[in-house]
C-alpha cells in the first residue's frame, strides 16, 4: 500500500480496493476468522491484497446480528427451560 493510498482526499486507493474480485466467500471466512480471533499473518495478507472492502463491512455488519441474535436465543432458551432459576 503506498503513501498516496493513505492520504486523506486521495479517493484511488479506494476505488482501487472496491474493484477487487474477492470471492464474498472468502470474505465471510476471513470475517468468521477475525470473529474467532486468530489468523496467520500470510493468510491476513492474502485477504488484505484479494477481498473487497465492502464486501467486508457487510460480511461483518450481518455476522454481527447474527452473533447477538444467536446469544438472545441461546439466553431465551436457557431461561426457558428451567436451568437457569
């Protein structure tokens, strides 16, 4: 990534970055991995240089409900049965 890339107003990089090809499937993967919290760094490269940046956003804006929805069930079933009184 060059400096250029970096700069605030410098909009190529971006439009550099949103044209990748990145399959959305190797997007979830890399956000399910970063969820999880660990990734080598050669795989982290690969991700940075071949995903899509939107792709990413979305990928972990809907990983995200879908971890909260996931624990209010588990809390709803949890004190529903019983178990928890």
């Amino acid at each position: 990534m060059g400096v250029s890339e970096l700069e605030p107003g410098s909009s190529d990089g971006l439009r550099e970055a949103a044209r990748r090809r990145g399959s959305f499937l190797q997007t979830v993967k890399a956000v399910a991995w970063s969820f999880f919290g660990v990734r080598k760094s050669t795989d982290y490269a690969q991700d940075v240089a071949h995903i899509n940046p939107i792709h990413v956003i979305v990928a972990g804006v809907l990983a995200g409900i879908a971890f909260v929805v996931g624990l209010v069930l588990l809390v709803r079933w949890i004190v529903g049965s019983g178990v928890a009184q």
